[in-house]
C-alpha cells in the first residue's frame, strides 16, 4: 500500500485556498490509481521529472509531489503560474 505524506507548505497552501475537500478526493484517486499507467490520464497525473510528478484537481489547480518506494510526498499545491515558480526554484 502507497502511503501518503503532506508537508507543512501543502498543508498550508490548500487550507489558505480552503480546497480541503477537493484535494483529499484527489489524494484518494492519486493513492490508489498510482503505480498503474493506464489510471494515469483519468486521474491527471504527469510525471514532470525523475520522480517528481503532478496531478490536477480540476482545471485550475495542482497537487506537486515527490515519489519514493512506497510514499508520495505532496509538496505544493496552486494554479499553472504558481506551479511554474514553483519547479523554477526547484532546478
């Protein structure tokens, strides 16, 4: 089973948004449809680098997140723009 990991910046990031219900029915899709291509592109998830990935939670916003051996790791969460800055700073 793939667990879950939020970070303090996602936490805070989706409580500010108050997108608290529509980012925990994304983790769920997320846990249990990663790992398996073909659920990829139903649940929106892109691989954007080495295992770094996103996945969408409607048209306008994003969930980033790392994954390892059996956790996903979110990091951040916004619209394009602020996912953009985002991955600028990561490089």
């Amino acid at each position: 089973m793939i667990s879950i990991e939020l970070t303090s910046r996602f936490k805070k990031r989706v409580r500010d948004a108050g997108r608290e219900a529509e980012v925990s029915a994304a983790l769920q899709l997320v846990r249990d449809g990663f790992g398996q291509p073909h659920l990829h592109a139903g649940i929106s998830i892109r691989k954007l680098g080495r295992s770094l990935y996103e996945c969408r939670t409607g048209l306008a916003w994003r969930l980033i997140f790392v994954a390892q051996k059996g956790v996903l790791t979110f990091d951040f969460a916004g619209d394009h723009g602020e996912v953009q800055n985002y991955l600028r700073g990561r490089r």
